[in-house]
C-alpha cells in the first residue's frame, strides 16, 4: 500500500462505490494512543443527508464514515456503502 499525507487528503472529494458524490473529506479522527483511524468526517453536498446516506453526522452535520469503508484513495477517496 502507499503511504499517503494526511495533509494531501484535505478536501479530497469522497465518492461511493456506486459513483455517487457524498462531499468532500473535512477531516480525520482517529486514537491517539493507538494511531488506528476512526472516521472520516465528509462536508456533504447539496442534497446529501446522513438519513440518506446510511452514515452518522456529527453535531455539525458532517458525515461520519468509518475509515474501514474507505476501499481506495486516488483521485477521490472510495467508499463502501
């Protein structure tokens, strides 16, 4: 796997396997004393809610998407749904 900057995933847009645009990666949580990645939180797009997209929102209505979803990082970060 390449290893990738945290810094150069800022405001990637994220997509779901099925080609649908969810918004675009805001940031990452993770475990400090572990370093194991929890969620990524994604600004939706217009249109894109958390009860429509199978995932949680945070208090600011970003989505939270496990890091376990994520299936490849290039252009756009890919997500299971």
């Amino acid at each position: 796997m390449v290893d990738i900057l945290a810094e150069n995933l800022s405001g990637k847009a994220v997509m779901g396997a099925d080609g649908t645009e969810l918004g675009d990666l805001y940031n990452i949580t993770m475990d400090l004393k572990t370093g194991r990645l929890h969620d990524l939180l994604v600004t939706p797009n217009e249109g894109i809610s958390a009860a429509g997209s199978d995932f949680e929102a945070d208090d600011e209505g970003r989505l939270r998407i496990p890091a376990g979803a994520v299936d490849a990082v290039k252009d756009y970060i890919v997500i299971s749904r």
